[in-house]
C-alpha cells in the first residue's frame, strides 16, 4: 500500500525553494495518499549542534505544514526525536552502510568543506538517520527537492543491502515478502522507495546566481525568498532578482543557458500550477520589467495567506504542540511495530 514520507529540518526559516521541492507538494500528496510528514530535528544538529531557539523552529516548520494546508488529523504530523525508534533503527543502518557510501554524498562534502575531519559524525551518517527515516515506516514514496535525490538512492542502497544480508532471516521469520532485486529475487523487509522530485521547479535557484541552489545558508537575503518575507520584500526580491537583457523566448529550448530567466519562469510555473510552457505561452516576447512584477503579484498571492496563518497558529504554540505530540502518539504505534521486526529478523534477544 503506497505510504508517503517527508521530512523538513527546522534550521532557520523556510524559503521558497522548501515550499515548492516539498510542501507544496505534501498538499498535493496527501488528498489521494497516507502521509506522514516530520520536523526532522534530530538532523538539525548535525551541522550545527546548538541552536538559539530550537523548539520554536520546531513549532513553526508544524506550523507551515499546517498553514500550507497539509490535514494532521488525517495524515500524522509529528518531530522526529519525539520516536526513539528513528535513532534506533538509524544505528542498524550505520552498520548496514558502509564508510565510502557516506563520504561520496555531495551534500556532506559541501556542509563539511574543507576541513572534513572536523564534520560531525552525526553529518556524515545524515544520510542513514534519513534512511531510518523513511523505512521506519515502510514508506514507498518520498517527495523531496532535487537536492536529495542521492540521499534517496542511498536509501534504496542500504534497504537493498539489509534485505539481502538478512535474507535467510526475513525468510525463516516470515516477516518479509518476495522481491526482486536487480536479477535476484529475495525476502525483502524494506521496501524500495520511489522518490518523487518531478514538477517545473524541482530545483529553485538563488535569485542572484541562477547556477546556486536557493539555501537558508546563502549569506544573501535577497539570494531567497522568505516564507515570513512580507509583501514589499517579495516584490523588492523578484525586482531585484539578477536577469539577462533579453527578453522572455517563447520555447523551452531558447531557455537553455539563461540559468536566470529558467528559474524564475520554473518558480513561477510551479507556484501557479501551469506547465514553464503554458508561462512561456503567456509571456513569451516580453521583457522582465513586464514578467518580474507579474511574477511578484503571484509569489504573493501564494505565500501571503500561508504566511498570515504560521502567525496565527505561532501565537498559541500548545496548538502546535498538541498536534505533534497526538502525531508522535501515531508515528510511534508504527516505528515500534517496524522495530520489533527488526529486532527479531537481527536477534537481538
Ligand atoms: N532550492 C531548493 N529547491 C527545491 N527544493 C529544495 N529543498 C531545499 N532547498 C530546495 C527541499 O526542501 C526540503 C527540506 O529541506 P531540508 O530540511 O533538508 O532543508 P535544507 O535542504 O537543509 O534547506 P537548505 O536551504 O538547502 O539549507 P542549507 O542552506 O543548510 O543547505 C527537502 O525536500 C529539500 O529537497
């Protein structure tokens, strides 16, 4: 039965390139799917251990899931350190990956830099506390920015390599079913999860270097798009937003090589639900002071009510609270079912 997992970091505010490589897409998932949708805040300590207020990061990323629209009632709602399990299943996983998996991540070798010996453990192993993640519940399918495309095929890795070193176990237990891996059919435990990335925006880029993704880490605000940016800031932003001189082409295949012009008419496909040809169509042959002010109306439009309603939900933070402690009530019934299996298929007595 297909199961949707996602997770967001509560590391600093959302932008953009987070509403539409995830969020957006939860809402969308979740009228014909069973989510479960995760603050990830045991990731946020890899890369930097102490933050100044990580509780109330915690409530806000809740609180945008909720203001985008995603139903807690429905779907489970919850932060990951709340499930012991996730760090349970992570150890199993560390000792399922191997060394040279972690250390080919693109994304540990840029938040590590130059000086790697000094990276935390915890940031190299990221990409098995993200597997645990996702396998706790069996999730089938994972939608992410493009950005995490590795890290979902590592997590394919290790469910592949778990299967296949317990597989007279999962077979005597009888707690796996048939699969085919590669030539090879097996007992599987873990399923093989399909990340879902597609959309016109799977990677937003900066607005002031169409070749950078837009990060919380860029020390350039005016690089991103807040979700708390007001009104004005949007606008300043998108009119700010580097461009070429030419004008808007009027096929996909004259975007090629303008990095610039290919985000925002993406940014701007995404955020109104139309195809970067249907944008095209609209404004194909026009300059960007006609495109960029257009552009801003929108993004407005989208984030302004999303925005107001994180604001409402903030101000009683025991409503968010609630919701995540009723969610973490719901991801835990499961985690422990997962783990007792687990367990068992190991032997641990
Ligand atoms: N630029 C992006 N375009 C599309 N999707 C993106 N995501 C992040 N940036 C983009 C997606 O947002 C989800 C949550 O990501 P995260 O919690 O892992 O946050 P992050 O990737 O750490 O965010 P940043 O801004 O990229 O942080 P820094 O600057 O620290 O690296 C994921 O689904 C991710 O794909």
């Amino acid at each position: 039965k297909p199961l949707v997992f996602s997770g967001v970091q509560p590391t600093g505010n959302l932008h953009l390139g987070n509403y539409l490589g995830a969020i957006r897409k939860f809402v969308a998932l979740q009228e014909k799917h069973e989510c479960i949708f995760c603050v990830v805040d045991m990731h946020s300590i890899t890369a930097q251990l102490v933050h100044e207020d990580l509780k109330a990061q915690t409530r806000s990323i809740a609180a945008a899931f909720i203001a985008a629209g995603i139903d807690p009632v429905k779907h489970i709602v919850f932060n990951q350190s709340a499930v012991p399990a996730h760090a349970e299943l992570a150890w199993i996983f560390n000792c399922v990956a191997r060394i040279g998996w972690m250390n080919r991540m693109t994304q540990f070798k840029d938040k590590a830099g130059k000086d790697r010996e000094n990276a935390s453990l915890g940031l190299l192993a990221y990409p098995s506390l993200m597997a645990a993640d996702i396998l706790l519940y069996r999730a089938t399918h994972v939608p992410v920015g493009d950005d995490q495309k590795q890290h979902l095929e590592l997590t394919r890795d290790i469910a592949q390599k778990f299967n296949i070193d317990f597989s007279a176990r999962i077979k005597a237990s009888g707690l796996g079913v048939d699969m085919m891996v590669g030539e090879e059919k097996v007992s599987g435990y873990f399923p093989m999860t399909e990340p879902l990335i597609e959309g016109p925006a799977p990677r937003v880029m900066s607005l002031r270097d169409g070749t950078k993704k837009m990060s919380k880490s860029d020390p350039s605000d005016l690089s991103r798009i807040n979700m708390t940016d007001d009104a004005e800031t949007i606008g300043r932003k998108i009119r700010k937003a580097k461009t070429d001189p030419a004008p808007l082409p009027e096929s996909l295949d004259e975007l090629e090589g303008r990095p610039e012009a290919q985000n925002l008419v993406g940014i701007y496909a995404a955020l109104s639900d139309k195809t970067r040809q249907q944008v095209l169509d609209e404004y194909g042959g026009q300059q960007f002071s006609v495109f960029k002010p257009a552009h801003a109306d929108l993004a407005v439009q989208v984030l302004e009510p999303i925005t107001a309603e994180m604001q409402r939900l903030m101000a009683d933070p025991s409503h968010i609270d609630a919701i995540l402690r009723e969610g973490s009530g719901r991801a835990n019934a499961i985690a422990e079912k997962t783990m007792a299996d687990v367990r068992e298929i190991i032997g641990f007595l």
